[in-house]
C-alpha cells in the first residue's frame, strides 16, 4: 500500500494515512447504516436519516454551522481551538445559551462539508491548535463531522465537545477519530435531567461512556456546569461517582451559569450563581475530592490546601 491513499466518499477525495482512512471508511460505513434506523444515541429514534426522516435532533445527514471562530479561553491543553457550533441536539436544556439553534435546527442552512473542511485549514494557519466540534451537540450527527475530516489535507487535533449522549457502539467508532473528549456532566443520579433536559438517566450512561474512554486510553476533561439549587443533588453526587470511577481524571468546575431563556424564572434557576455561592461550593469539592479528582475552576488547575 502507498504512504498515503485516496478515501473517496461520493464526489471527492481527500488524501489520508492509511491508518486514518481506514478507521474514517469503517466509521463512515457503520454511521450510515445506523442513520438508516437512526439508533446511534438513547434517544433510539429509528428513524431513517438517509431518507430525509427526522427525529428528536431533528437533523438529517448534514451538519448545519451556524457559528465558527478561534477560541482563546478553551481549557488550555486545546487552546487556541478552532470551535465549530452545530445546530441540532438530543438534550433540551431549559436554560440554554443557544437553544433556537437546538429546537429549530431546520432554520440554519445546511452546511457544504468542502466549505467547513477549507475553512478548517484557514484557522490551522490563523493560529488554532486543535479543532472543537460543539453545539448543539455533535453527538448527533456524526457522519457530517466524519465527512469533513475526510476531506482535510493537513493533519488536526480534534475535540469532541459534548453531553456525551450516546449509545456505546456509537462512542467505539469515535475513539479512534477525536483526540481530546470534553463531555459537560451536568446532573446527579436523581430526576434534575429529566426535570431540565428532557432526558433521564443521564449519569449512568456518561458514567459508562467515560468509562469506555478511560480504557481506550483517551485524553478527557470533564466540565461540570455549576447549577444554582444543585449542589446537593448533582453536584456533589457526580464528584463521588467521578473519584470512584477515575482517580484523577481533570474535572473543570465551571461557575459562570446563566439562565439565559429562564431569566427573571421563580426557581434556583431563574438567576447567575453568585460569586460567593460559586466560591462556597468548589471549596467544598476541593476539601471532599481534591486529593483524588484534578481539579480546576473555569479551566485553571486548583491546589490542594
């Protein structure tokens, strides 16, 4: 076999290592048999994304960007990152920052995946190090991220940042395709997923999907979304799951929640977490499992006192 082949999908080529087209054909292929009887997340929507047919994300086999930009604020192991914002999710947060583009992904144009791939290299050259894939969430809609990978010419550190909702077959055809995993575990064993996102048993699922990535070795950051009014029932309940499931796996506290389309909402929700409450609550986590978890908050590292 030649150092470097054509992987051709449809109309184009791209030029890949053979390692790489090998795992993007088997990707591919796999992806587009499930999008048949769309399965690949717990949603389990069965519907055919081939044929036009749209389920909970409401997306097809295209990806639609609706935002893209280099990022210098990311956790510093992948910044600056080149951050491509899809439109389409399985998860519906009642206080998401971008949640037109969620339910009413139909809305953003469709997306020519040679335009995405270009325009990846022009930020490469701009100065990004890694290339972000969020949302939205690329959870669903892999085989339009596959196909832009296909199509680069230059070699690049991708990042797959998501809520991880996935089914476990799924996750195994992408461990060999993203670099860096940043899921956002955001709730506890309870019902607050279920209450806020529309979905339920969420940190089950991302407790075995973490655990997939831990043994095939996998570079991760979880971010935990610190949410007014849930300290004890997510928060706290996650960190011990964490400690136990993966000594010192890195965990960023993020504190700058804001309720975007539940602004002025009775409820814990309806306001900014405070400073003071922010400050309270990642001192807690620090004295209960900074000696397991690496911590950080807001993306730098925490000492352990």
């Amino acid at each position: 076999m030649h150092d470097r082949v054509r992987l051709w999908l449809g109309h184009h080529a791209a030029i890949l290592m053979p390692d790489q087209a090998h795992r993007l054909e088997t990707s591919i292929a796999w992806f587009t048999e499930h999008y048949q009887s769309c399965d690949i997340c717990p949603e389990n929507c069965q519907v055919n994304r081939l044929s036009g047919q749209t389920g909970l994300c409401g997306l097809g086999t295209g990806g639609r960007v609706y935002k893209e930009f280099i990022h210098f604020g990311e956790e510093p192991e992948v910044s600056p990152s080149h951050i491509v914002y899809l439109s389409g999710c399985n998860f519906r947060c009642r206080y998401c920052s971008d949640l037109e583009q969620v339910l009413r992904p139909g809305e953003v144009p469709e997306t020519d995946p040679q335009w995405l791939a270009e325009r990846v290299e022009v930020r490469l050259e701009q100065g990004a190090r890694t290339l972000t894939f969020v949302g939205g969430s690329p959870d669903v809609q892999p085989l339009f991220i596959l196909d832009v990978l296909a199509r680069l010419s230059k070699p690049v550190t991708v990042v797959w940042n998501s809520n991880l909702w996935l089914n476990s077959e799924s996750l195994e055809q992408l461990v060999h395709i993203a670099d860096w995993f940043i899921p956002d575990v955001k709730y506890g064993p309870g019902r607050c997923d279920e209450q806020n996102s529309g979905v339920s048993n969420t940190l089950e699922r991302l407790l075995v999907n973490l655990n997939t990535l831990k043994q095939h070795g996998v570079e991760v950051i979880v971010r935990h979304l610190l949410l007014p009014g849930h300290q004890e029932c997510c928060t706290e309940p996650i960190m011990e799951q964490l400690a136990g499931a993966w000594p010192g796996l890195r965990v960023n506290l993020m504190t700058a929640y804001r309720p975007f389309a539940l602004w002025g909402e009775d409820g814990a929700l309806g306001r900014p977490l405070s400073m003071e409450r922010a400050e309270e609550r990642v001192q807690r986590v620090q004295e209960l499992w900074g000696a397991t978890l690496a911590l950080r908050q807001d993306g730098q590292p925490l000492v352990q006192s």
